[in-house]
C-alpha cells in the first residue's frame, strides 16, 4: 500500500514541474511585458534581469502558503488517502487549465485557478465523504472554509477595477506633464519621476516581494508599516537627487533604470510569494506523505490535522523551483504568446487587431464618443486644442531604428503603479491577483494615452472583455475540472489515476500542436514584413511575390476543393476551409499593407502605387470567392448530403482543368512581366461562355428531371462562384497591365 501513495507524491511532483512551467510562462507577461514593449534593452537582458529577480525571489521566498494547507479547506476533517487525492485532483486540473490559456495566449491568475481549484476538489471530495458517513449535506461547512474563498472573489473584483480607473488617472496626469515629446522636458525633471518610481518599487520589493521572508522579521516588516511615509520621503529625496546627478553628468536614462528596477521587482515577488501557488499543493502532498509514513497508521485512518500548523518550506526545493521558472522564461514560447496578447491590446500605433467586434464593446465605444462630443459642446475649444497638443502622439524611442508598443514613459507607470497597488493592498492583507493588476493597470494606461483610437476601440476593448471575461471563468472552469477529476481519482482508485494521467497527457500533447498551429499561422500572416519601396525595382517586387502567391495557392485550394468534393473527403475540404481562412487574413494585411506602401512612395511612384491598392483589393475579391466555394462544399459533405451526380462532377473536372490552366497563365505573364489584358479576357470569356452553357443545360434538366435539389445548389454556387472570381481577376489583370504602363523606365 505504501508503494502506492509513494507513486502518487511522485506523480504531484511530476506535476508540480509542469505546473512552473504553464505558470511562469503564462505569469510572465506580469514582469515582462512593459520592458519588451518598450524595447528598454534587448530581450535576452530583460530575461536576464527578470531571471536574477525570480531567483532571489526563491532563495527569499516565505512559508509554505497557507491556502495549499488550510486555506480553503480544513484539513482535520480528512484522512491521508482522501486529502492526496485532493491534492492531485488539484495538480491535474491547474495544470491543464494553465496550459489552455497559454496555448491561446491569454493572460489569466495561477492564484485563482489554484485556489478555486483547490475549493472544487475539496468540495467533491466532502460531499463524497458525508455520502458515505450518511452526515448532512448542512455541515459541509465544518469541511470548507467558505470565508477565505469569498474574500479572494471580492479582492478581486476590487483590485480589477482600481487598478484600471489607477492606470488611466495617472498616466493622463503624467502625459500631461511630459506630453509624447518628453525628450525635452526630461533633463531637469527624470530625477523627480525616477525618485518617485524607485522609491514605490523599492516600498513594493520590500513589503511585497520579500514581505514574508525569512529575511524581514515580523517586528521589522510591522516598523516599516509604521513609518512607510517617512521611508517614503527619505528614499525620494536621496534616489531623486542622485538620479538628477546621474542624468547630467553621465547621461543615465532613468526611464531605462525604472524599467529594469520594475521588470526585477514584479519578477522577485512572483517568485517569492506566487511561486508557492505552483509547488505549495505538491510540498503539502509530500509532507502529508512524510507525515502519515512516521505514523505507521493505515491511510484510511491517519488524520490530517496536523497540517493545521505551521510547516517552513524547504529552501533547497524552492530554489530548484526558481531555476525551472527561469529555465522556462527562455524557451518557453507560449510565455511569448501571452506577452504579445497584451502587447497588441496597448501598443500605441494601428495595425491589424486579433480581435473582432462585439456588441457590448460597440456599446461602450459608442457611448463614449458620444461622452466626448457632449463635453466637446461644454468645455472650451480652448481646452481641448491644449489637450490635443500634450497629446500629439511623437516617436520617443531612444533606438528609433527599433519599433515599439509603447514609449518608456507609459512602461515605467504601468511597473510603478502595479507595483504601489500589488505593495499597499499587502499591507492591509487584502487578496489580489498579481496578474489582473498588472494587466489592467497596462489597459488603463494604454486608454490614456490614446492608444484606443476610433479605428482600434471597439476592436481593443472586445479582447480586453473576452481576457476578463476568461477571468471570472478561470474561477469556475477550475472549480468544475478539479471537482469531476477528484471523483474520478475518488471512485476510480488506481485506475481512475491511470486513466486521469492518459487523459491529461491526451489534452497537453492536443494542446501543444494547436498552438504549434497557431504559432505557424501567425508566422504566415506575418511572414511579408512591411517596409516602404522606394524604386520603381523594388515596388514591382514586392507586388509580383505578395500578389502572385496568394494566386498561387488560391489556385491549389480552388483544384484540391473540386477534388475532394468527388472524393467525398471530409478531413482534407475540413482543412481546406481553414486554408482559406488563413489566407483571407493574409489578403486582408496586404490590402491594409498597400495602403501604407502608397502613403510613404515618393511623388514619382503614387501613380503606380495607386494601381498596387486595386491589384490588392481585387487579389482579396479572388479570395472572397474561393471562401464561398470551399466553405459550402465542407458544409455539404460534411452533412453526408448526396454526392455530386456523375454529369455535374464532369463538368467541375473539365471546369477545374479550365481554371487552374487560366490562373497558370496569368502568373507566368505577370512574372515575367509581359502581360496582355487582352488575351487574358479572351481566355476567360471562353471559361465563361462554358459555365453559362453548363448552367443552362442545369436549369434545363432540373425542369425536365428529378434531380437533387441540394447537389444542384452547390453545383450552380460553385458555377456561380468560380465565374464571379474570373471577372476579378480580370480586372486584376487590367490593373497590372496598367501599373506596369506607369512604372517610370
């Protein structure tokens, strides 16, 4: 029987390294996220500084944490072999539910989803035992400490909005003061604003990140407490005037330095407090373990009260945690996803949104523009031209050879301001997530700025909804999971751990090739970096190789369509349709690319690169139509409607032959540039006059024969479809002969 719990502490080991890893890679956007926005250095040295913070954090880092132990439930209530059951049930679920949000990159709280995790299987595994006892389900109350939930529930809804009202207060106040053009203004102030910020992060490392270490003693952490103001106004005097000092004679960037002081911290305190999120349920299993193995008592009769008391953490363990943290920041590519999520929702320039629109994020778009037309009719015009004008949006970057989210200005506020928040709340011992501060605190700071304009808003504030949104979700989703999986572990015994690692290993190989995918068709869509012509060489190379590929593979999903739809392939029309899909949002970027192309050409080019705008809008029509082509042919088989009849799938074969021997020759011509609008119409009226006799002859035999209405559908849709698509590629071709006639020699 020992044997048997051995192998399950193993297996929360195993699960407490794979948790470090989801964990980190999903926390990591809290430290990370500001200083790669902002480029303050190279990524490899913000890993570094982050690395050194979470590895001090470690060696610094406190308690065991109470909620792994007692927080939620009381553990006097249950026996050895029911609470390493919980305990697992807890692993299996934080692990899959962290490796789900990093997979789409979604920032979300380890916190939460551990605690909440750890209420659900604690909740499944007392109903369970009142069943077996025959008690009351009334006294489920003795088992749960319902308090503690409830008051992480509430520390939550409060911090997510103060942390957001907070990050839009105070950068409007400091934009105001500096403006975008800060450069001017930042030699006799950057002593003051790195003061104050050196000084809050300095308060936060303190009370927050090494708050319940070994290394601050109750009786100091209480002094600091008590004179928090006068350390306050000490260390901003002293850090201002070296700052200034520092500035003018040896030109230190004090933005950098903030950026970096803040990357460290927030990275010291995920480790020295969150890091217990990931491996406190494991080390709680494990002493259990020790405990009930010196009791020599059977499992199902060894109490487990004494976990009520205070339990150190082994400081070899937490640092072997805080080298896989920091091994993870460096290889771990889903970390990168969550960070470029939030970097896409603040990042001040336009561009292409990941996000759609939806009707509450329409809502509050709408309402405030309507808010500001009603204050424009109210206050001054006087007010607002100075607003506009502390507000003109200006290239800050100290590199400006690198592009940047956002400038270091609203990269230090967003550390400064999580960090004062994440370090008062400690003070008065009120829950919060580290992540939902951070995060919103960058949203509040990016709504000030002006980095949600009228062509971004709605797009902006439906990704922040849906992050939030998943939040609220973590609780529940993590509450369930670890619910049915402590039943399963509970009922099923050995097999039932058997059949919950096969199934969790299942979801994380499933989990790791969608995002593979994912990662891929990001890079597909990203593949053509944007940068500006200026000859007439380059313009027409960029246009012949972004234009002629998607031809090219609109003409290979047109042919494999037709084929497999005589086929009947499911699988391969299935991933047809996301083929196409990803190449609406290639067509839809380089549409939007063009556009930015003509705007940076030079006078002697406008006139070609208005050309380039209709050859792309049409490439994007040519795509329209292959999507209502292949969409209704999965849609159709898919259904297991009838096959297409003999007769019609001869005339889509000879169709098809047709098509792709049009498409061949038109970028044959355009590669070599010497293409003739006039032999592309004929060839395509031929291809048309056949559809329009096949389509006649359908309506014919439809009148005069009993035929399947839905395979008659799709055939003229696909008829329809394909004659629609070779008119736009005609007129594509117009437009490329044309822009080849106004390219200058």
């Amino acid at each position: 029987m020992e044997w048997y719990y051995l192998v399950l502490v193993i297996i929360l080991g195993v699960f407490a390294i794979a948790d470090l890893t989801v964990g980190v890679s999903n926390d990591a956007v809290n430290f990370l996220g500001p200083a790669v926005g902002s480029r303050a250095g190279s990524f490899r040295l913000i890993l570094i500084v982050a690395a050194i913070g979470i590895i001090v954090g470690a060696m610094f880092s406190g308690e065991m944490m109470e909620v792994a132990r007692k927080g939620i439930f009381h553990p006097d209530q249950f026996m050895f072999s029911e609470i390493i059951l919980i305990f697992l049930a807890v692993m299996i679920a934080d692990v899959l539910l962290l490796d789900f949000f990093n997979t789409f990159g979604l920032p979300t709280s380890t916190t939460v989803s551990l605690v909440f995790g750890l209420l659900g299987s604690a909740v499944a595994a007392s109903v369970i035992k009142i069943g077996r006892t025959q008690d009351s389900i009334s006294n489920l109350s003795n088992y749960i400490n319902t308090d503690k939930a409830l008051a992480i529930i509430l520390g939550i809804l409060i911090s997510v909005i103060v942390a957001f009202i907070a990050g839009v207060v105070v950068q409007f106040i400091t934009r105001m003061i500096f403006s975008f053009n800060y450069k001017k203004r930042i030699k006799l102030t950057s002593g003051i604003f790195g003061g104050v910020a050196l000084t809050a992060i300095l308060l936060f490392i303190v009370l927050q990140g090494l708050g319940d270490s070994s290394i601050i003693t109750k009786a100091d952490k209480a002094w600091i407490l008590d004179n928090t103001w006068t350390i306050a106004m000490i260390s901003f005097i002293i850090l201002s005037i070296l700052l200034q000092i520092f500035h003018l004679v040896f030109k230190l960037n004090v933005f950098k330095l903030v950026v970096f002081a803040g990357t460290f911290g927030l990275a010291l305190s995920f480790a020295g407090n969150d890091l217990v999120n990931f491996i406190g349920v494991p080390l709680a299993g494990l002493k259990s373990f020790q405990l009930w193995q010196a009791s020599c008592s059977a499992p199902e009769a060894y109490n487990m009260q004494a976990l009520i008391g205070d339990i150190p953490a082994d400081i070899f363990l937490l640092i072997i945690a805080g080298l896989i943290m920091v091994a993870t920041i460096f290889i771990s590519r889903k970390a990168r996803t969550v960070v470029k999520t939030t970097l896409e929702l603040s990042r001040q320039d336009e561009g292409d949104e990941r996000w759609g629109s939806s009707f509450f994020a329409r809502t509050i778009v709408q309402s405030a523009v309507t808010l500001q037309k009603g204050l424009q009719k109210i206050l001054p015009e006087k007010f607002f031209t100075f607003l506009n004008k502390r507000f003109e949006n200006v290239n800050n970057n100290f590199d400006d050879k690198l592009p940047v989210s956002f400038d270091l200005i609203r990269a230090s506020i967003n550390l400064v301001v999580a960090s004062i928040l994440i370090a008062y709340a400690t003070s008065l011992k009120l829950p919060l997530s580290t992540t939902y501060v951070t995060f919103m605190v960058a949203m509040g700071t990016s709504l000030a700025d002006g980095a949600w304009g009228r062509e971004s808003a709605v797009f902006r504030v439906t990704g922040v909804l849906t992050i939030v949104g998943g939040w609220f979700f973590t609780a529940i989703i993590a509450f369930i999971v670890a619910a049915i999986i402590a039943t399963i572990l509970t009922y099923g015994g050995a097999y039932g751990v058997i059949f919950m690692l096969l199934l969790a290993g299942f979801i994380i190989y499933k989990s790791k090739i969608k995002h593979n995918n994912l990662e891929k068709q990001s890079a597909e869509i990203n593949e053509s970096k944007e940068y500006f012509p200026e000859t007439a060489v380059e313009l027409s190379e960029l246009t012949n190789r972004q234009s002629l590929e998607i031809l090219k593979q609109i003409s290979i999903i047109y042919k494999e369509t037709i084929e497999t739809l005589e086929n009947e392939d499911r699988k391969i029309l299935k991933k047809l349709t996301k083929d196409v899909n990803l190449l609406n949002k290639q067509t839809k970027k380089l549409k939007s690319q063009s556009l930015s192309i003509y705007k940076n050409l030079n006078k002697e080019l406008q006139i070609s690169g208005s050309y380039v705008i209709q050859i792309f809008d049409y490439v994007r029509e040519i795509e329209y139509c292959l999507n209502y082509i292949t969409l209704p042919s999965f849609i159709h088989v898919n259904n297991v409607h009838n096959p297409i009849p003999t007769k019609q799938i001869k005339d889509l074969r000879l169709l098809k032959m047709q098509v792709c021997e049009l498409f061949e020759y038109v970028m044959e011509s355009v590669n070599n540039e010497a293409l003739s609008h006039q032999e592309v119409q004929s060839k395509i009226s031929s291809v048309i006059n056949f559809l329009n006799n096949n389509r006649v002859i359908q309506l014919s035999n439809t009148k005069e024969n009993d035929i399947n209405t839905r395979t008659t559908m799709l055939y003229l849709g696909i008829m329809h479809e394909t004659k629609n698509m070779l008119l736009h590629l005609e007129n594509y071709t117009k437009s490329y002969e044309n822009y080849l006639q106004t390219l200058p020699r």
